[in-house]
C-alpha cells in the first residue's frame, strides 16, 4: 500500500542520513523504497491476502516479486539504478534471501535498509495471517537477526533511529 511505501520509505532515508549517504545515493534509496514491492502487482490478491499460512508453491510465487518490480521499471531509463535495489530487496545477509542469493556487501547498501526497514514495519502492522507485534518486541527480533538475516551495521542505526523519533507503523 502506499502508506506502507511511504513509512518505509521516510524511515530508509533517516537511516541512510544517519549513515552519511551522499545526495545521489539517499535518491536511489528513496526511489528503491517507493518501488521496493511494485512486483506484487503481479501476485494474485487471493496469495498477497491469504489469512493462512502459504504453500510451497505460494511462496514461490511471492519470492517472484522482486525480478517482477525490476522487470516493471527497467524499461524506464531514470530508473535503471534502481531496479537492482528493487531485486535486492529480499536478499539475505547470509545469503539465504532470494532471488539471487547475494550476500554481505553484495547486495546494494539501499536494499539492506529497505529490508529493514520493511521488516520492521511487517512486523509492526495486522496482515491477514497474523497480528501486529510491539514496536519493542519488533525490534527486538530485527536485533536477533543481526548478521543473519540482515546488515549488522544497518540494524544498529535503524535500531537508533527507531528509538530517536518512533514513527507510528
């Protein structure tokens, strides 16, 4: 939705800001923030809404929206930068994300702060399989996953910026 890209999007540029990303890189993260999930446009409602937990086959096609968001705007020349970011979306810092299985530094610096970022942000509002968590207990699990799932260095500022000025999820 586009309240979700805009959260995301407002709490990836205060934690690029707090990193200290030059101009040209805080517009490349707040377009790959902004696009980050245009791919489920292409998922069926009836697998983005289902209040169940997803077969093997449904998660298949869910981990298919990053290459379908990068599909969608690689036409756009503007955008080339960032369709990358939009692949890089759900890759892992272990290398256990998808689609690429890149890992550490392989996967642009913009899409480790939208994966947190959007995580966060998951994990603090209703879905239909699930009800929201606490912001601390959010937070908590983003700290847990510290070096596994995501960028250590990346979970420390989004953790500070997140206690600095709570946004509502």
């Amino acid at each position: 939705t586009s309240s979700h890209a805009r959260w995301i999007t407002d709490t990836a540029l205060r934690v690029g800001e707090e990193l200290g990303l030059d101009g040209d890189t805080l517009k490349r993260l707040e377009l790959g923030a902004l696009f980050h999930d245009i791919g489920k446009i292409g998922i069926p409602n009836s697998v983005l809404l289902k209040p169940g937990p997803l077969t093997e086959e449904e998660r298949g096609l869910i981990e298919t929206h990053p290459e379908l968001g990068a599909k969608i705007i690689g036409p756009i020349e503007q955008l080339q930068d960032v369709c990358v970011i939009v692949r890089a979306c759900h890759e892992r810092w272990d290398g256990q994300g998808y689609p690429d299985k890149k890992s550490g530094e392989e996967i642009p610096l913009e899409a480790r702060i939208i994966f947190a970022c959007d995580a966060f942000h998951a994990m603090t509002t209703d879905r239909p399989y699930r009800r929201a968590l606490s912001a601390d207990e959010a937070r908590r699990r983003l700290e847990e996953a510290a070096g596994s799932q995501f960028d250590p260095q990346v979970v420390e500022v989004c953790l500070r910026v997140l206690e600095a000025e709570p946004a509502s999820a």
